[in-house]
C-alpha cells in the first residue's frame, strides 16, 4: 500500500487532466508488473524501496498516446515545468523520491532494468506474433 502523503505534484498532475486517483502499487524488481502498468491508460505512482534502502516513488504515464494525459503535453515534460520537486525522467517514468528530495543513483539503475527488461520482453511478445501471422 503506499503511504506516501499527496504532495504538490499529485495536484499539479490532477489538474493537467489526468483523470481518477492514483493506484498504489508495490514494484517488485519485475517486468511482467512494470509492463502491465506501462500499458494502463492514466497515470499511476507507485513506492518502492531501492536494494539501497532508498524510498522512492516512480509516476508512470503509460497512455500509448503521449497527449492523451495531458491533452498538449506529454505528463514528464509537464511535470519538469511546473513541478518543485525534485525528479529524473527516463522516457515516460517520473521518478521522485519519497520525501521530497534528491534522487538516488540506485532509483535511477533501478529502473533503467525495469525499463530494459520491458523492451526486452516486448520485443520478444512482438516477434512472437509475427511468428505466428497472427494481427
């Protein structure tokens, strides 16, 4: 569950357009999970802790459409404009840590992994269908 308090840019992403209330999710150090929350259609936050200890939460906007959340702006460059906190922006996955404060080094290999496991795992699914003449 996550219990990390709304903080300024819960709000600030709210009224860009994002519609409904953030899901909680845990992140364990798994493709599978992190595919299917880059394929959901809003945005979501998800706390995690690094195998540093470091708490971090990562906001993922994974509208197959940049815009969709926002309606004139992809959710990453929106938040690097209006956001205090401080962030890192790896594609479309906003990663803050949990109090507010700087980011880890090992949030950011943290989720470069996810992110790579991801492409990795998508590409195999892609050639996978195209094996089989399948769409």
């Amino acid at each position: 569950m996550n219990r990390v308090p709304v903080r300024h840019v819960d709000a600030l992403l709210l009224a860009a357009g994002r519609q409904g209330t953030p899901i909680p999710h845990t992140i364990p150090y798994d493709a599978t999970l992190f595919a299917g929350l880059v394929g959901a259609s809003r945005m979501h936050h998800a706390t995690l802790t690094t195998p540093d200890g470091e708490a971090i939460t990562l906001w993922l906007n994974g509208s197959a459409n940049p815009h969709t959340l926002t309606r004139n702006e992809p959710a990453t460059r929106l938040y690097q404009r209006l956001s205090t906190v401080p962030a890192t922006i790896l594609g479309d996955v906003i990663i803050t840590a949990a109090d507010g404060g700087d980011i880890p080094w090992s949030a950011v290999e943290l989720v470069q992994g996810l992110h790579a496991n991801f492409e990795r795992n998508l590409t195999a699914a892609l050639g996978s269908v195209t094996e089989r003449g399948v769409g």
